[in-house]
C-alpha cells in the first residue's frame, strides 16, 4: 500500500483508542447510578418493612388489651350471674320459710275455728294473737321486698358501672392507636420525602 493510505489507518485505529475511555466513563456512571437506585430501594424496602413491623406490633398489643378486657368483663359478667342466683336462692329460701309459717297459721285458725265454740274467750286472745303475727309476717316481707330491691340497684349500678368504665377505656385505646397510626403515617411520608420520593406515589 502507499504511505498515505497506512497514515489513514493509523489514524483511525488512534481515534477508536481515543473514545474508549469516553466509553468506559459513560458505563461507570451508569453503573453508579443504579447502584445508588438500587441502594435507594433497598433502603426504602427496609423502612417500609419496619413501619409494617411497628403496625403489626401495635396491632398485637391491641388485640391483647381488647382480649384482656373481654376476659375481665366476661368475669364480671360471670360474678354478677353468681350473686343473682345467690340472691335467687336466698330469696326461694326465705319465700319457703315464709310459707311454712304462713302454712303453719293456717293450721292454727282451723283449730281456733275448731275451737270456736268451746271457747269464747280463749277465741279474743288467739285472735289478737292472729292479727299480731299477720302483722309481723306482712313486715317481714315488706322489709325482705325493701332489701331485695335495693339490691337489685346495687347490682345495676355495678353492672352499668363495669360497662362504662370498659367502654371508656375501649375508647382510649383506640385513640391511643390512632394517634400513633397518624404519627407512624407522619413519620413515614416525612422519611419518604427525604428521600425524594413522593408518598402519594408508592
């Protein structure tokens, strides 16, 4: 070949030499930037995985404190069902007392009846003796009826007592979850934008 010919080759086996390393430098920076992407997901994943780690846990320990509070009115429920069938039972007995001596009276007047004609006299005395138990009997059960009532309002005033206090603190703890669901919403958007990514976007 002719000089000038091989000086042409040379010259363009230079330029390719020459914009390899243009080459090489357009590939490193391409290289970096995915790499710092890449590390910007990662450490965006790893973020999102732990707010939803701080959900879960703050999840869990509500349904924890719910369980306990169904566990405590549960057992308030159960002790109010002893104490009114206690109070049943106390009053079944008494009502049967009461009857025994109410049947126990009956007796009695049939045998002053059969006694009416014997005695006249003796008829006064077991009268007034008749009118005064009566009267003690009516007392009786006007002072059980009296107790009996007064404990039933006791009962419904622990009753209702138990459950607005359960209702309240139902209410507080889901304030307190709330409250810390938007501060854990804040802080994430706040973190997100930090990073330069747009909350509304993910």
């Amino acid at each position: 070949m002719p000089p000038k010919k091989k000086g042409k080759g040379n010259s363009k086996k230079d330029k390719s030499k020459k914009s390899t390393p243009e080459k090489d430098d357009g590939l490193t920076e391409k290289y970096r930037r995915s790499a710092l992407d890449v590390a910007v997901l990662k450490e965006h994943l790893a973020l999102r995985t732990s707010i939803t780690r701080q959900a879960t846990a703050v999840r869990d320990d509500l349904k924890s404190q719910i369980r306990d509070l169904e566990q405590v009115l549960r057992q308030e429920r159960s002790d109010m069902k002893d104490i009114s069938t206690d109070l049943n039972r106390q009053y079944e007995s008494m009502e049967t007392d009461l009857q025994t001596k109410v049947n126990r009276l009956e007796v009695s007047v049939d045998l002053l009846e059969m006694q009416l004609a014997e005695c006249q006299v003796k008829l006064k005395s077991e009268r007034e003796q008749r009118e005064k138990t009566e009267a003690e009997k009516d007392a009786i059960i006007s002072d059980l009826q009296s107790k009996l009532d007064s404990m039933e309002r006791e009962c419904e005033k622990i009753l209702h007592g138990c459950l607005d206090s359960l209702l309240s603190h139902l209410a507080e703890t889901w304030l307190q979850w709330e409250e810390q669901s938007t501060v854990i919403h804040q802080e994430v958007k706040d973190t997100l934008r930090d990073f330069g990514l747009n909350p509304l976007h993910i």
